[in-house]
C-alpha cells in the first residue's frame, strides 16, 4: 500500500491530477478541499465552521483538518493506498500525517510538488468560475500556500521523497511526468 502526497498551490492541478491517478491505478482519492465542501454543502456544523474560516481566506485549523484526514483514512482502507490532494499543508500536519499512518501501517513514498507560477494559477481559478475564486483571494491563498508549505516541502525533501515537476504543462504532460516518476520509485508497474 502506497501513500502518494501532492502538494501545489491553488490551480496547481492537484485535485486533476489525483483523480487521474486514482481512475488509472486504483488509489483512494483523499482531498481535504472535497471533504470540507461536502460539509459546508450539507451545512454539518463543522461545515459552518470551515466556511467561517475560508471566508476570512484563512486556511482551516490543523486540529479541524487532521481529524477529517484520519476519519477518511479508517473508513477506506485499500490495497492499492491513497493519494492525498490540498494535505498536508503545514508542518504540523505533515508530523500528525506520519504518526496517523504509522497507526495503519503506513508510510509517505513519494511528494509531488507541482510547481506553477501566480499568474498561471490565477488564471486558472478565475477560469474555474468558483465563488469564492476574486483575483486579490487567489493571490492572498496563493502567497498564504506557498509560505505555509515551505517547511513542509524542506520536510520531505530532507527525506528524499520530494519530485518537483513543472505543473504548467498540459494535463497530459502533466501526468506522464508523474507516472514516469511513480515507476523510477515503484509505487506503480
């Protein structure tokens, strides 16, 4: 069971890439972002809670986030592992992440970071349509990810198990920069 992270600021193609991974080789799709979109479209309380903070363009708390993350995890085991999309996006989470899958047995193989400039990603969310996607939001998160995540990416890097790839690219160029690192560590045939 392999556990894959992508890591991206907003409009990356993180959640696009996940999912095309997950359809081709059977992962479990873990997206904070799906998750607490659910919970705000059924208005549970943490959903009104989540919307409070990204209103204020802030990112949800560590505590809030962790604990969805592990539930996600218990109520989906697969032999195949998971892929994680929008987690972790602090150094905190990334150390609670490696204690949660120690308790599955689990570990973090490989982080893809993938790398897009401002311009591109507020491109692409104000094509997206979202919102909550204004110009001044995107830049705010887009600044707030890229400070947030560098102790993360340092974290994994230290490990070895950081691959940076270009995520300007095509969809499809995309993905196959990422399948062909995936077999370089075996994560997939």
């Amino acid at each position: 069971m392999h556990v894959i992270v992508f890591l991206g600021p907003p409009g990356s193609g993180k959640g696009t890439q996940s999912e095309i991974l997950c359809g081709k080789y059977g992962f479990v799709h873990i997206a904070t972002g799906d998750i607490f979109r659910w919970h705000m479209k059924h208005e549970t309380d943490l959903g009104k809670k989540i919307k409070e903070y990204l209103e204020r363009g802030e990112l949800v708390p560590d505590d809030i986030t962790i604990s969805v993350v592990e539930q996600k995890i218990r109520e989906s085991m697969n032999p195949n592992g998971f892929v994680f999309d929008g987690f972790p996006r602090t150094l905190k989470q990334a150390e609670k992440l490696d204690e949660m899958l120690t308790k599955f047995g689990l570990k973090v193989n490989i982080v893809i970071y993938l790398n897009v400039s401002k311009e591109e990603a507020v491109r692409r969310l104000l094509a997206r349509g979202r919102h909550d996607d204004k110009p001044d939001t995107i830049k705010r998160r887009f600044d707030e990810y890229e400070e947030k995540t560098k102790p993360i990416r340092k974290y994994y890097k230290d490990r070895d198990l950081l691959v940076e790839i270009d995520g300007e690219k095509t969809i499809e160029e995309v993905h196959e920069a990422i399948v062909a690192v995936l077999k370089t560590r075996n994560i997939i045939p």
